[in-house]
C-alpha cells in the first residue's frame, strides 16, 4: 500500500515512533526524575530522552521544517511544514508504571494534517494515515463505527464548564459508557478503528495530542471538529489549549449536543 506524496515523511514518522517506543518500554518502571509542569502535568526525563531522539533524526532529514514539540516547543521552518510531536503522551501513567501511553509524529503542510503516526509499544501497534491515503493499524486499513445507536457507544469524554454533573448525567443517559485512558492521542486514535466509537475532550488538548490522531480518525472516517463544531484545521498549530469531537458522522452532530447540554430540560 502506497502512502502518495508523503510516503517518505510517512516511512520516516513509523520509524521514529517505533524508536523513541522502543526506548519508552526500556526504561518503564525505571524513571529517576519526575517534574511537575502543572498541578495535573508531569515530564520525566524519559520525555526529553524521547524528544531529543526524534528531533534529531527529523533535523538531519529534513532541516528545512519547523518543529512543534511538547517539551522544546516551536522552532525554525520557513516553508509551510511543521512536525508536531508528542514523545510521551500519557505521562502521568507512564511515571505509574501503568501500560497505556503512546509516542505521536505528526507533520502540517500548509496549515493541514499530511501526516499521523500514533506508536503503542506496550502492544507493538502502529496507527498511521496520510491526507491522501487510508488510515490504517499495523499496515491494513481501519474503519470508524457503524453501529446504528448512540445509546450503543462507548466514548472517550473529557468535560468541563458549567452544570458539569447534570451535563455528565445526560451524557451517561445517552450513550452506553464512558472511559478515560489517560492518553488522549490513543484515544483519538482507537476511534479510527471503533475502539472507542467516538472521543469528546471540551479543553485541554495540545497540538501535539490531536494532529496525529486527528488525522488517522478523520482518514478513518470521523468527523472531527473542535469542542464548538467548528473546522478542527484551525486547531492544528494553536499554541494554546483546546477541545475537539471526533465521531462517525451519523452521530457527530447528536454528540456534539450533548456536550453542550445542561441537562434534559435545557
């Protein structure tokens, strides 16, 4: 299967993702340093050692794009291309010890997603897609659900705002189950392959969480926006927090309603 015109930059993502997974099942278990980036955020040295070998190998390919990285932020490139990278999502279980955390590559070519990789190493997965070729997992292509009800859906939900009970209540009424992996970007991800019948986070998300995984969704099939139902394209190089929906899109707009919802008497 051929990957169009981003077959090397996507055979390169795979590579380094496979690398830098490599390094973070190695030293699982064993992390020296833990710093807190905020009340709820965490980096371990494990991050930096991640990054520092991605970038490394995308400045030596490609010396020419800018890089947007998690924990070295925003530097160089002039032409339209941007890799957006996060080389541990899913810290805070990784400093636990707890197996579910993902390495996410990720290039922008004029402002729109060309490029996803999402690396689960604990499961030797490799969820890929391009902006022109399929989305696939380990080579063969990936669908997004097709069940008919939404009363039938498990969702990956992150909420906040305002009547944050009642509004979770609804939601809970609505569909079948919510779950948090504690990975965003494998969440996003197992939507294109109906794991998760559908993601929901209002705030909170990074570039680095949602360029990758975005786009393997959205080249599964999702529709995906942002938290408010607008193009999620405008999210892609946002240096500040957002939310984004990503689900089939027989029940994207339903979805997209709950979460603004108050209760069932709004």
């Amino acid at each position: 299967m051929t990957a169009g015109r981003f077959e090397a930059e996507l055979a390169l993502a795979r590579d380094l993702a496979d690398r830098a997974g490599t390094l973070l099942v190695e030293r699982l278990g064993r992390v020296e340093s833990i710093r807190h980036k905020s009340p709820k955020d965490v980096v371990t040295e494990v991050d930096h050692l991640s990054e520092e070998l991605i970038l490394g190998a995308i400045r030596e390919a490609y010396p020419d794009d800018g890089i947007m990285a998690e924990e070295s932020g925003v530097s160089g490139g002039r032409n339209g291309r941007v890799w957006v990278i996060d080389p541990l999502d899913g810290t805070i279980n990784y400093a636990n010890a707890i197996p579910i955390f993902c390495v996410a590559i990720g290039l922008v070519v004029d402002g729109r997603p060309s490029v996803g990789v999402v690396r689960d190493p604990i499961r030797s997965e490799t969820f890929a897609a391009t902006a022109d070729g399929p989305a696939t997992l380990d080579g063969r292509p990936i669908r997004v659900s097709a069940k008919a009800l939404l009363s039938d859906y498990v969702i990956s939900l992150t909420l906040d705002g305002p009547a944050l009970p009642e509004r979770l209540a609804w939601i809970d009424e609505a569909i079948r189950v919510t779950r948090r992996i504690g990975s965003a970007a494998l969440a996003l991800a197992y939507v294109g392959c109906a794991r998760f019948d559908a993601f929901a986070q209002t705030d909170g998300l990074s570039a680095w969480d949602a360029v990758a995984a975005g786009l393997i969704a959205e080249r599964a099939g999702a529709t995906v926006t942002e938290a408010g139902g607008g193009p999620w394209l405008d999210l892609v190089l946002r240096t500040t927090s957002f939310g984004v929906v990503a689900a089939p899109p027989a029940h994207h707009a339903e979805l997209l309603e709950l979460i603004r919802l108050p209760g069932p008497s709004a």
